[in-house]
C-alpha cells in the first residue's frame, strides 16, 4: 500500500527494530522496516519522507558486517543512524570509528552540547540507554558534535545542512525517557511529516486497494473467532459486501459457545456470508484415544484443512484466500541478517491446501501489529469484548487437556475456563493478563465432598502477563482472586476436586502446556 508521508527503517538486525517502527507509529507517522541492503534507487521510487538505520549486533569492523547502500546519502533525504547506525554513518561518509575503550552497556547520561535540532527544547543533561562497544572518534566533513558523555565524545553528532544525523544511544527505548521527543524532531522538523497516519485513513486506503486488487472476484476467509481473523472480515466485508465468504468450522475443541457467538456477531450483526460447519464430532472421533501433543495437532490441522476444503469448493469459483497475517510474522519473513527465512510461522497460514484449490493470497493487516489490529477492529465497529480477546491456540483446548481428549473433558475445561475469565475480570489490573485459561491434568486425586470420598480430576490455572507472547511472567493473582477461582470451579464444576496455580515463566517454560 503506498503512503505519501512515512519514514523507512533499514533493518540491521537490532533487538530494538520493530520498537522504532512502533514509536514512530505512535507518532501518526507510517513506518516500514525494509531490509539493511535495501537499494536507494527502490527507495526513491517509494518516496519516503526520512530514513532511520537501525542499531544491530554487528561491529563495523566485522568481516561481512552490514552496509547499506552509499547513494542513501546523496538522496537528499533525512537520515538518522541510531548506534551501529552512526558508526555506519560516519565511517560511509568519511569519518572514524575506533573499537571504545569502555563498552557502554545500560543507563548513561549525556551532556547536550548543540540544542538547534534533535535536541530542541530538552534540557542540558539526558538520561539515555546505551548499548555499544565501538563508537564514533573523529567525525566526518560538515558534521559536529550534538551531545557527548565522559567516555563518549560524540554520543550525538548532525550536519544540519544535509539533515543526516546520527545517535550512539537508543532513542526508541523507555529507557531514554525523553527519546520520544527526539525521534519527534527529526520525525516532524527533519523530515517535515504531517502526523496524519490515522486508522481511519488506514480503512480507507485498505478498502480502495482491496477494491482495486479482487474487482469482481469472490473471496473466501477462514473465521477462527480470534482478533485477527475477526477483524480481517469486517475490513473485508466492509470493501466487497457479499463477494466475501467466511468458513467458521467447529471443531469441538473451542471456547465456551464460540461458535453461538461468530454466528450472531458475523452472521446476524455484519450480515456476511458465513457457513458455519460443526464439525465437532468428526474431530473427536480422530482425536479418540490419542494423547500425544504432536499428534493431536497434526490431526487438528489436517482434519481443519479437509472440512475447509470441502466447504471452498461447494462456493465455486473463488479467486482470494484471505488471512489475517500480521506485520510481526511479515518481519519474521524477511529477516534482514543472513537472508529472508523460508517462511512466515506455519500456523499463519492455512498450508496444505489440495492442489485443485490455489487461492492468490489477501493480507489486508499484514502491514499492522497486534494493538494496531485492535484498534482498526474498534474503528470497524467490532466490539471491545471481541477486540480485547487473549490469544488462542489453532488447536483449541486439545493443547490445554494433556491425555485423551474427550466430548466430556472438553466441557468439564470450558466450564472452569468461564470461571477462571469471570473471575479474574475483577481485578483492578486485569487487562495486564496476556492470557489465562485452566489446563486440565491428566492426574485425578482424593478429595471428600459432603460426607463422600470423591477421586476427581486436577485443574491448573494459568495466568501470564507479555507484550509479545515471545517472552512472559506468570501473573501475581491476589490470594483472594485464586481463593474465589477454587472454590467455585470445584463447588460448581462438577468432575474437578482439585486446583493448582501455575507459577512458571516463558523462558523456560511455555505459555502453553503443550
């Protein structure tokens, strides 16, 4: 999609990359992360308004260290380089980068020696993140220094006439709290950006390009109930009406009343071509007697495409497979040191297909992340409780019922599972929690209710805070919160005597128990 005002960020495989991309999102300013070798002439054809280089593992002095393309420099664009970005800077353009005699690793503060530009308005001394070995030692022709620290003489350099720029710190982290009104600078007075990338205007310019891309050809979306795909079907239904399909397919293993509820949101709300298919039994009987975690993927996965496929072929003649591919797994595609892997995360797309059905694909969010998404879904008219979702897994609750999966084990999970969400909904901080769900144990212990000796099943709770999903910490429920979650899922439950709390983190855990 093409984008009259956005900055372009070349991507030398810093930790820190998407973040900048979110900053300056933040911002109302479109960004892109493009590939570290990414040409000056393919960007002169895209015409962005600025250009970051990103911070990365590499040393300058690296054998087979990344470069970008000098002619970046003589575009007359503004560039900021941000860490091995300066150092890629300076050297390209004439100065000297020397390996430091201190590596820099953590909070610093800087002395602002020159406030005209990046650092207007700020005060004389800034708390920034720093995180370099080598660093800038004589600075190219025209440019001057802008900050210093005492082990760094050049932590900020610019040459205000060619609007090249260069930080040795990291601006985009929380860490450098007034690093947002840097990027600010060179985002609105560099770069001259009007700040007017909106979701609105975001609809508008998808549902022209979609419009433009499928015409008068038909589309089909697998609806799974979760934010992304959810979301997908309303933009799209939204740009071609009725040439939209959505195939929900029940299988068996969903959260409580998933299906009532894609039904009466999409199918009665929306108006749109739903075909709900349950499939619960045909599921339940390949997953008979199976226990391995593997396996019940594999037969979740494969049965799901063989329904799908079926249901696609009885709508004819469809052109578009659409998906709710995000910006993160688009990222993760074209990962910019050592090559673009082979491909996004499997579980992104509905691989596998039979040969006589070969979609073109449709990725209307694929340029989004997760908390854009949500925002694009609110902006649709979606509803909160369906925007603010939590994750969860293609396989359902097969994952979170370790041993056979059962009719009987699945609604036993999806009773406490109500439970353990209407409860933690109390909790002034509850929109901290990432995920929370119970995993049903395939262990069952002595328990007495009433005057009776029961033997029941055990049910662990988890709760997890993460920003990503990459990483997370197990959640700090009140003793109080964990006290009410079991008494009334082994009170009104019936079949669970037993509750425990999972207190394990992802590393080294799994969100996840299977």
């Amino acid at each position: 999609m093409q984008h009259d005002d956005w900055i372009a960020i070349l991507d030398f495989g810093s930790q820190y990359s998407q973040l900048i991309a979110r900053r300056i999102r933040e911002q109302k300013v479109y960004s892109e992360l493009l590939r570290f070798d990414t040409t000056a002439a393919d960007l002169a054809q895209r015409k962005p308004a600025g250009i970051i280089l990103s911070g990365g593992p590499s040393s300058v002095f690296d054998d087979g260290a990344p470069q970008c393309d000098p002619a970046l420099f003589d575009m007359g664009i503004p560039i900021l380089g941000i860490c091995y970005g300066m150092q890629l800077t300076a050297r390209t353009l004439g100065g000297d980068v020397q390996p430091g005699e201190a590596r820099e690793y953590g909070k610093a503060e800087i002395e602002v020696i020159d406030h005209a530009s990046l650092f207007h308005g700020l005060p004389d001394e800034l708390a920034v993140w720093m995180s370099h070995g080598d660093q800038v030692a004589a600075l190219p022709e025209g440019f001057t220094a802008l900050a210093q620290t005492g082990t760094c003489p050049y932590a900020a350099m610019g040459n205000d006439a060619r609007r090249i720029y260069g930080l040795q710190f990291h601006p985009e982290v929380v860490h450098t709290p007034r690093g947002t009104d840097i990027l600010r600078h060179f985002i609105f007075d560099a770069c001259g950006c009007a700040g007017d990338w909106e979701m609105a205007q975001f609809i508008k310019s998808s549902v022209d390009s979609i419009r433009a891309q499928v015409g008068t050809q038909h589309v089909v979306l697998g609806l799974s109930g979760g934010v992304d795909s959810s979301v997908v079907a309303a933009l799209l239904h939204k740009a071609i009406g009725d040439q939209l399909h959505c195939i929900f397919v029940d299988n068996g293993v969903l959260r409580y009343r998933e299906a009532e509820q894609v039904e009466k949101t999409f199918g009665n709300a929306f108006g749109i071509d739903l075909h709900v298919i349950d499939a619960a039994d045909l599921f339940l009987g390949k997953l008979a007697g199976v226990e391995d975690p593997e396996k019940k993927r594999k037969i979740i996965g494969n049965t799901f495409i063989d329904v799908f496929a079926e249901e696609a072929r009885k709508l004819g003649n469809v052109k578009y497979l659409a998906q709710g591919t995000l910006y993160p797994d688009v990222i993760e595609s074209i990962s910019p040191i050592g090559g673009p892997s082979a491909t996004i995360k499997s579980h992104h797309n509905v691989g596998g297909l039979p040969d006589d059905l070969q979609f073109e694909l449709i990725e209307p969010v694929r340029e989004l992340f997760k908390d854009e998404v949500r925002e694009l879904g609110r902006e649709l008219g979606l509803s909160d409780e369906l925007v603010e979702r939590q994750p969860f897994p293609g396989p359902g609750l097969a994952v979170r019922i370790l041993g056979e999966v059962t009719a009987e084990r699945v609604a036993l999970l999806q009773q406490a599972d109500v439970r353990i969400l209407e409860e933690l909904a109390t909790l002034p901080d509850h929109k901290d929690i990432w995920q929370s769900f119970g995993v049903l144990l395939p262990v069952q212990s002595v328990g007495v209710m009433g005057d009776s000796r029961t033997y029941e099943n055990v049910l662990a709770v988890r709760a997890v805070s993460s920003r990503d999903g990459m990483t997370a910490d197990w959640f700090k429920v009140s003793y109080d919160c964990l006290g009410r979650i079991s008494n009334r899922i082994i009170n009104e439950v019936r079949g669970i005597n037993r509750v425990v709390y999972d207190i394990s983190s992802k590393p080294p855990a799994t969100i996840e128990w299977e």
